[in-house]
C-alpha cells in the first residue's frame, strides 16, 4: 500500500511540476506579446490599415484570403455604391439645381431604394445602369470634382462604379482591392493577432465616432502602444457627426485628449 501511495504522490508531483511549467512559459508569452491600439477619429482608415495588416502579417497571406471572407462583403460593397450615389446625386440637385431636369427615370429608381430597409434592396442589371448613366451626367461628375469635399461620399466612389459590371455580377466575389476599400463603420472593439518575425502581437481596433469613443477607455490599460491614424486627404472635410467641424481639427483635437489621457502619464 505504501509503495502505491508513494507511487501517486510522485505522479501528483510530477503533473503539478508540468502545470507550473507551463503555466510560466505562457505567463511569459504573454508578457512578449506586444498590444497595440488603432485610434482616430471616424473614417480616418483604421480599420483600412488593420486590414493592410493581416493581408501582410495575418494567418492568411494575401494570395490566401479565404473566398468565404471575400464574399461576405459582397453586399456591404454594393449598398456602399448606392449609398453613397444618392449621396451624390442629392447633393448634385443642392448645389447644382439644374441638373434635376435630367435623367429623371434613373434618378426615381434609385431614389426609390429606402436608405432605413437596405436588406429589401434588390441589385439589378435596371439598377446598375441607372447608376452609370447618373455617373456620367455631366453635372454630377461636376459636383463631384467641385463638391466632393463638402458632401459625405467616399474617396472609393470612383474604384466601384469604374468596376459597377463586375460588381453587379451573380457570382460576384470581391477582389482584395474591392475588401480594402469597402467601408464599413467600425461599433465596438475588434482584435486582431498577427505574428512578425516572432513576435506576436495582438491589436485592436475601435469605433472613431463621437458616440463610439467612450468605449476607448476599456482598452487604454491593455496596450503598450497606440497607433494614432489621421487622414491627411481630409484637411477640407467634415465630421460626419458635426459638418460645423473641419475633420483635421478633429484629428488634432483628438490626438492631444488621448497623449494627455492620465493612463499616459507617467
């Protein structure tokens, strides 16, 4: 009995050694792990640069991007286009009122699509051309070049409607360059793992609007780093939240509320 009881007690030893062990080796692969955040203000291309981060650093390499993921976004492109087209187009009809007279069946189709129902949404081959055609009117390709930096419409505009067939397509499964440029409003906080050179790291990205901001305070004391993200294609825009706001002055405005956070300062 006795040399069972040993017998246990050495193996009890043993498996508690081992769990220690372990126990240590991932403590101290934690402890090199790097954790970084991505911030800044609304559509400054956050969550763009953590996308170029996992084609680059992630699981999958960018030839490798699974087919599954890419057409996930199929319908989130598509109502980018049409979104942002009204947009266009009913900015189009403020600045430049003339052009309401033209191409008013085009204009009814696509004014017809509720912005608050987009699952309803249908995209057809009637609705592809609408588009084209008010693409290429004349006086919305003028507000466009003289308007565009007053008006919320995407830089990406002119990549998706120059590839509008393909999009509306069946079978449309997404390029990496259509993935990259899709928007789509970060809410919340999303994590990444990659690992370079050996190094892991883990990154997060959050949600750069007004009423997403409070939730930055939950990540501030897990990071070693933030990576601070300003667009400087936006020095004449505004806020999507406030268009009394210029977006750059949000942008610095922004920057010195986080390096003067007390988490900072040490």
């Amino acid at each position: 009995m006795g040399f069972f009881a040993n017998s246990d007690s050495a193996a009890a030893r043993r498996k508690t050694r081992m769990l220690n062990e372990k126990m240590k080796k991932e403590a101290q692969k934690e402890r090199n792990r790097v954790k970084l955040l991505i911030l800044g203000a609304g559509e400054s291309g956050k969550s763009t640069l953590l996308k170029q981060m996992k084609v680059l650093y992630g699981n999958e390499k960018e030839e490798e991007l699974s087919e599954f993921e890419l057409k996930g976004q199929s319908a989130a492109i598509r109502a980018n286009i049409v979104m942002n087209m009204k947009t266009l187009v009913e900015n189009s009809d403020f600045f430049i009122p003339e052009g309401k007279k033209t191409l008013k069946d085009e204009r009814k189709l696509l004014f017809g699509l509720d912005r608050t129902n987009q699952d309803a949404w249908e995209y057809t081959p009637e609705l592809c051309d609408a588009m084209k055609a008010l693409w290429d009117d004349r006086v919305i390709t003028a507000c466009w070049e003289k308007y565009r930096n007053l008006i919320q419409v995407q830089d990406a505009l002119p990549w998706f409607m120059n590839n509008i067939d393909r999009i509306f397509q069946v079978d449309y499964v997404p390029t990496k360059d259509d993935w990259l440029r899709v928007r789509v409003r970060s809410s919340g906080i999303l994590e990444e793992k990659f690992s370079v050179d050996g190094v892991d790291f883990n990154i997060w990205d959050v949600g750069g609007q007004r009423n997403e901001r409070r939730k930055w305070i939950h990540c501030f004391d897990k990071v070693q780093a933030v990576i601070f993200v300003a667009a400087i294609n936006e020095y004449d825009q505004r806020l999507y939240e406030d268009e009394t706001v210029n977006r750059v002055e949000e942008a610095l405005s922004l920057f010195k509320y986080v390096v003067n956070h007390e988490v900072f300062v040490k």
